[in-house]
C-alpha cells in the first residue's frame, strides 16, 4: 500500500509539473515525422497481465516491421528528435501514466515483451511477475548503453538473449526478493545520477 501511495502521489505530482514538456516534445514528434505521439507496445505486467506501454514515440512508424524489437547502435529507424530524446531519456516520461494507472511502479523490474520473457525459465517468470514492473530498475543502470553493446554483435537478439538477459534476470530476480521502498528511492537517485552523467 505504501509503495503504491508512493507511486499515486509523485506520478500525478511530476504529471502536474512537467505537462509544457510534454505538450513541447509531441509537436516536436509530430513535426519531425509522419505517426502517433505515443509510441503502444504490448509488455508483461504483474502476474503475466499484458499491457501497453506508453513512450514517447522516436522511431518510424514501421519500425517494428522492418527491424528487431531492439534499438541496436546507431538504428536507421530511429528519428531526428528520437535521437535527442532517447539520448535525454525523456521518451520514457510517458511511462509515468502507466505508474498512476496502476499498470507500472517507479522502480522494479522492467517489462519484456512477450518474445523476450518467454525465454526465462518457469521460476524465473513467476518471480518477476509477482511485482508490478518499473520505470527504471538497477539493471536499467548497469545496462544504460545496451544499444551501443549490441552493436558490436553480429546478432543482436541472441546477444540479448544469451548474455545480457541471464545478468538482467539475476537483478529482477533479487529485487522481486529484496523490494521495498528506500530500496525504491536509492535506485531512483542513482537513475537521475546515472542521466545526468550520460
């Protein structure tokens, strides 16, 4: 209940605060491609519930279509202002519309799309799944410039699947164990520190 309060309260408050942002970033969106403000993928939520996620779309529209469910390097498909507003993080900001919906929390393990969670094991799942996702995560830190590791890969999808997604299971893994609300705070200023830094 109090993790949810939490949650309740600074999603609705940041909402309050920053919506000249996002008023500013979807004519920016808008203008600099043809497509949604939003970009809806389908993840998995708490208890294997699935969900759309909200970002701030910085792709093609046909993105999906034409590549990986990953951002590999220096992706084509990704747009001018994409690239300014990956770089800043500020196309996860909409995601704090699925923290006050209830479909998300600020921190805890961030949500796969359905391909890319079937490759955990059966324990695994049911670990992960018995927290509601978050916006960021310690793994979402240690693993800021996964698009830059995975260019390097001659196949980037069995590099995610091999090599990143056995450490990044390990982090969601020890947070569904371990999660409680300081823990929640220290992740989140080290989030902001990590940003800043980048």
């Amino acid at each position: 209940m109090a993790k949810r309060l939490f949650d309740l309260f600074f999603s609705s408050a940041a909402l309050l605060v920053i919506w000249p942002l996002f008023v500013v970033v979807a004519i920016l969106v808008k203008v600099d491609s043809n497509g949604p403000v939003f970009f809806r993928q389908e993840r998995v939520g708490k208890n294997g519930k699935i969900f759309r996620i909200h970002k701030f779309r910085t792709m093609a529209i046909s993105a999906e279509i034409e590549g990986l469910q990953l951002t590999v390097g220096a992706d084509q498909r990704v747009t001018n202002i994409g690239r300014v507003l990956r770089k800043a993080k500020i196309d996860e900001l909409p995601q704090l519309l699925d923290v006050f919906r209830g479909v998300m929390s600020f921190v805890g393990p961030r949500p796969e799309v359905p391909k890319f969670m079937a490759h955990y094991s059966e324990s695994a799942r049911q670990k992960i799944l018995s927290v509601k996702p978050g916006i960021t995560d310690r793994a979402s830190i240690e693993f800021r410039n996964e698009n830059e590791m995975l260019a390097g890969a001659s196949d980037p999808e069995q590099m995610y699947i091999a090599e990143i997604m056995p450490i990044k299971q390990r982090y969601y893994c020890e947070y569904a164990e371990r999660n409680n609300l300081l823990g929640d705070v220290k992740i989140i200023m080290d989030t902001v520190v990590a940003v800043v830094r980048r």
